[in-house]
C-alpha cells in the first residue's frame, strides 16, 4: 500500500493525506480509520486520532490494537490514569 510505504520513508503527513482520501471512499472500513489514527498520533493530531480511535471502538469495541493506540493518545495528553484504564483488563 502507498501509504505504508510513505510511512517507511517518514512522510506521515503524505501518508495521513493518502489514507484520509481512502476513508473517504471507503468509510466503512475500519481498517483504514485505525492506520490513520496511528499517523495522526505519530503527527501529534491527538484530537483527530481520538475520533477515529472511538470510531473503530464503536464498530470493534474489543479491538486491542485501538485500544492500545487509544492509550498511546492519552498518555500523549499527560492523562496517565484514562490511559492506564483503557489498557486494563
């Protein structure tokens, strides 16, 4: 995919630009959103990656990876215990 292979060369913000395209034909694939929430936290867009964190939450509300990511967002934020909840089990 090009925006992997973007990512490998550290252009998030080509990346971010090519995968929110996609969402946009695709909105229904959760996939898409979940990779795209990962380059905005790497882009420090913790507001738009906590969007599409819960987005793929709603759809996949045991998904780890989003929850993981969902944690990396708020420990971005200084929001220590949110971040240690999202994770626990």
């Amino acid at each position: 995919m090009r925006c992997e292979l973007l990512c490998k060369v550290g252009r998030h913000s080509d990346a971010a630009k090519s995968l929110r395209q996609l969402c946009l034909e695709m909105p229904k694939d959760v996939d898409l959103k979940l990779k795209l929430a990962e380059i905005e936290v790497l882009l420090k867009n913790i507001n738009e990656a906590k969007k599409l964190i819960d987005q793929v939450i709603f759809d996949r509300p045991n998904d780890l990876q989003a929850k993981e990511l969902q944690a990396v967002a708020l420990a971005s934020e200084e929001k220590w215990d949110a971040a240690l909840a999202t994770i626990t089990l």
